[in-house]
C-alpha cells in the first residue's frame, strides 16, 4: 500500500473502537481502513457531502482507489471505477460510507456498481438519510455479495459528525476549539492577546476550518485578538471560504478591524435586536451582514443564533472563542465535538479561564475521546465527541 493520505486534523486511525457488527477478516477490515483513510482527502472540498473513500481490490491487489474529491463531483465508487484501468469485474469494493442509491446531483452508485459487474461490496457504515440510504439492498437485488454496515452509526458520526448531524436536523453541528495551557487558561489577563501554541498548530487551525461552513469567534476575542478568520496554510484547499461569524451583542466591533479589511468570505455579525441602529450602520458600511436576535443571560440566544445561521445555508460551525463563548456552546448543549490544543505553558491563577463559570450537573457525561491524542509539534490536540448531540 502507500502511505496513507493526510485527513482532518485529530481523526487518527480509521478502526473505532466499538466491535464490528459481522465477522470479517483482518484482511477485509485493513481494506475498509484504507477506504476511510482515501476519502479524507475530500476534507475542505466535499462539505456539506460526507468525506467517502473506496478501493477495489482482486486477487488482494489494489485495482484503484477513488474518493469523493469535491461537492456536485463524482463520489467514491464511481471515481475508482473510473481508474480502474481495466476490467474490475469480480473484484470487491471497500467502501467508507453505504453506496447511494438515487439520481442526485450524480447518478446511483449502485448502478455504476452493478453495470461493472463487482463482486462484492463491503461497506463501513450506513447512510442516514433516506433518499441516499438503503444501498446494501440495492446491491443484494443487483446481484452482488453484501458485507455492511460493518460498524455502528456512532462511528459514522465520529468519521463524518456534520453529515450525520445534518439528517436530522437543519441546525449547523457545532465544535469548539480552544488552545489552552496546562492549567486550562486561554490568556495570561484579561484583555491581553496572548500565543500560546506553536507554528504547527496555526497550520492545524488553518487545516481544521477548512472543513467548516462558519469559523466563529465571541464580540470581546474579535476586538482583542484582532483576527481575520481565513483559512492561509496548513496544507487546506477549501472549496469556498469558511462565512466569518462574530457574537458581539451591542455591535462593539471596530468597522476598521482585520475580519472587514479582509474580503476573503463574508462576515456574518450577530447581534442584539436592541442594539444601536447607528453602530450597525457603520458596520454594515464596512461590508458586515448584520443579523439581530434575541438577547440571553449570556449575551445573545444561541438557539437563534444557530437557526438564523442555518438560513444562510451554514451547516457546520468552528468556535474558536473565547472562553465564555465556547462555555454557552456546552453549557446549553449545542456542541458535538471539543477540539483541545494544550500547549507546555502555565499561566497561573491570574490568567483567563478556557471555561469560565458552572456546567449543569451531567453535563460531561455525554462526551467521549473521539480519536487517539495528536502530537502537533510541541503540542498536544485531544478531540472528544458527543455520543448523544443531535
């Protein structure tokens, strides 16, 4: 095999942990390892599509790897079958995600699957949504030997989580990000911008947003850390630029900061329906799409945040601050995954919090490591997901 292609920040290895749900040989699981491994390098170009690899193998040769390389394009089984480069009649696809079943903006995989006269499809997991779902059936009708779902849903959600979050609600499924010291604080003082990780964990950041609709940031880090919000390294292509979101309830930003001076993606800014009019209409001047919602205890409605959001098409969201922001997110439940950048510092007693305040009781009970710690150069990133965000 070759070597593995680079994936999302934080995914690891591609086996869950969770037990298979049929019987397979180790040989037949490496394969599906490598289906998984494949269609991460659809991150950053796929979205709101699932990351989806396959590979076909004969006679344990590989005949050819696909993978969805960008949204509207052709998905994974009718890219491999594309290079194939000879006749891949009775050979076995391994396949990431259930092959679909409907005409949508490219014809049925199982069609293309059935017509090459493939042997046998073994697929990870099932698609969750009904118009796309049901493949295996499909195949079993056309023919073909069936080997699927192999693992749960849960590893669907853990592989591809805002696809999945996606068929069951419109709201956008939310992260959150933070880099933190070793004493959990995001600032040495309040109001002071302060680097905490290092040169390889920019380029991570960078990478990570790639594979999101919106990167977010609360009214007070905009106006101290000043960031633009874009992706600009990190070995990240995106299809369209991440929308730049800003939380600030009384529309406090400055019209002449980095995220208004930049015009690469649009700057959604939210904020109070009370807030005052003339603010707004500098900062609407400025290019910002300003959308009121109500006020919470917090500072602004997330629920209505996130509603609002989805209607200009948003379907997933990075959070990276700050501490107070990021709290909100887990505290009222609207976030699925944690990614964690602890980097070798202590800030001691008088730095800033990553997560101020109370949590409600339970309210990690929910929260599991999704993959294996990452080293990011001197670094340290540790993603946890969700079991039950819906």
């Amino acid at each position: 095999m070759s070597a593995p292609p680079q994936g999302p920040p934080g995914h690891g290895s591609p086996r869950p942990p969770e037990p298979p749900l049929i019987p397979l040989s180790e040989e037949d699981l490496a394969w599906l390892d490598r289906s998984i491994l494949v269609g991460r390098r659809g991150w950053g170009r796929v979205h709101p599509n699932p990351m989806v690899g396959c590979v076909l193998v004969r006679g344990g040769r590989v005949l050819a790897e696909g993978w969805h390389r960008e949204f509207g394009g052709r998905h994974a089984e009718a890219e491999a079958l594309e290079h194939a480069g000879h006749d891949p009649a009775g050979a076995t696809a391994y396949v990431s995600l259930e092959p679909c079943r409907h005409q949508g903006k490219t014809p049925a995989c199982t069609d293309a699957l059935v017509r090459a006269e493939v042997a046998r499809v073994v697929y990870a997991v099932a698609d969750p949504h009904p118009e796309a779902g049901g493949g295996g059936a499909a195949l079993r009708a056309g023919g073909l030997a069936v080997d699927g779902p192999v693992w749960p849903e849960e590893a669907g959600r853990r592989e591809n989580p805002a696809f999945f979050h996606g068929a069951r609600t419109a709201r956008p499924f939310v992260a959150v990000k933070l880099a933190l010291s070793l004493d959990g604080m995001i600032a040495e003082a309040p109001g002071r911008r302060t680097r905490l990780t290092g040169a390889d964990a920019d380029a991570m950041t960078h990478r990570l947003r790639a594979g999101f609709a919106g990167v977010m940031v609360g009214g007070r880090t905009a106006r101290v850390d000043d960031p633009c919000l874009t992706v600009r390294g990190g070995g990240a292509s995106p299809r369209v630029p991440s929308a730049r979101i800003v939380l600030d309830p009384d529309g406090e930003l400055d019209p002449g900061c980095s995220l208004l001076r930049e015009r690469d993606g649009r700057v959604d800014l939210f904020v109070a329906a009370d807030a005052d009019e003339a603010r707004l209409e500098r900062l609407e001047r400025a290019g910002a799409h300003v959308h009121p919602v109500p006020r919470s205890r917090q500072g602004l409605d997330l629920g209505s945040v996130l509603d609002v959001a989805a209607e200009t098409g948003i379907h997933s969201l990075l959070c990276e601050g700050g501490g107070r922001l990021a709290t909100s997110f887990l505290a009222d439940r609207l976030a699925g995954r944690l990614y964690l950048l602890f980097a070798p510092r202590v800030l001691g007693p008088g730095g800033v919090p990553g997560f101020p305040g109370l949590f409600p009781p339970g309210i990690w009970e929910g929260w599991r490591p999704a993959f294996q710690p990452e080293l990011v150069g001197r670094d340290v990133l540790i993603v946890y997901g969700r079991a039950d965000y819906h």
